[in-house]
C-alpha cells in the first residue's frame, strides 16, 4: 500500500512538470517509463531496508508498472493539473488503495483461517471456526472487492436520500 502512494503521488508530480513537453502520440510511453523507474527505485529500497517484505512481495511490486488506476490517475488528473495538485491526487488514491487492499485483506483473512494478523482470535480457535478455504484464494479478493464497492453505494445512496 505505502509503495504504490509513493509511486502514484510522485509519478503524478514528475508527469504534471513534463506535461507540456511530452508529445501527445508518446505520452502513454512517457507514464509507463516514469512509473517504471520509480517501481525499481522503491523495489530496490525495498531489497536494501526491507528484505523480508521484498521476498513476500516479490513480483508484485513489479505489477505496478500496469496498475490501470495509477496509468488512469496520470492520463485524467496530472496530465491536466499542476504537481502540487496532482501530488495530493497521487496521496489520496494511493491511500484510498491500501484502504482496499487492508479492507480485503481482514476479510479474507477472517473468513479464510479465522485469524488476525496470523493470530488466532480467542474463542475461535480449538475447532470453533470452520476454515472457509475458499476465502484464501485470489479469485475471492474480487469478489470481495464487488461487495466492498455495492456497500460504498448504497451508503452513499441513503445519504443523498
């Protein structure tokens, strides 16, 4: 989550500076070639003052050089703003995307091994819980990721009533 607010809120400032320099028939290049320099930057931290997290993460960090939202973020916000704006436009989609990424996460974890953090959780332990293994596997962080979004709308859809 912190490495792709880092990468989505600095890729926003370099593109909004470079904005009017880059041709419009490359631009998509330019993004993809910032975005991945920045990845390999933050991977390389990553090695040096990390290594555990980098081992578990491995070809993750990787798959943000394709993250549709962040290449989204950059065509529709920095590309049309100035650095400032697109700096705090960088730093609130990359934490809205952790915010996912932990929302999916404690339920699947919850759900999958009745566990927090790798934790058992007192009274679910001792054959109490029934390990839904399903919940483990990663075709359930989508379907996790439709509730979450149905859940924003209708809340959202009380409020506006």
């Amino acid at each position: 989550g912190l490495s792709v607010t880092v990468i989505t809120a600095f890729s926003n400032v370099i593109i909004s500076l470079i904005r009017n320099t880059i041709p419009s028939r490359i631009r998509i290049i330019v993004q993809l070639v910032v975005v991945a320099a920045l990845v390999t930057v933050v991977s390389q931290i990553l090695k040096a003052y990390a290594y555990d997290v980098s081992v578990q993460l491995s070809v993750y960090v990787g798959l943000i050089i394709t993250n549709c939202i962040l290449m989204g973020r950059l065509e529709a916000f920095a590309m049309m703003n100035g650095p400032w704006e697109s700096f705090l436009d960088g730093i609130g989609n990359g934490l809205g995307y952790a915010w996912i990424l932990v929302v999916v996460g404690f339920v699947r974890e919850l759900l999958g091994s009745g566990s927090l953090f790798g934790m058992p959780i007192p009274g679910l332990e001792n054959n109490a819980f029934f390990h839904n293994g399903m919940m483990t596997m990663p075709a359930m962080a989508l379907i996790i990721c439709g509730c979450v979004v149905w859940a924003h709308r209708a809340i959202n859809d009380r409020r506006k009533q």
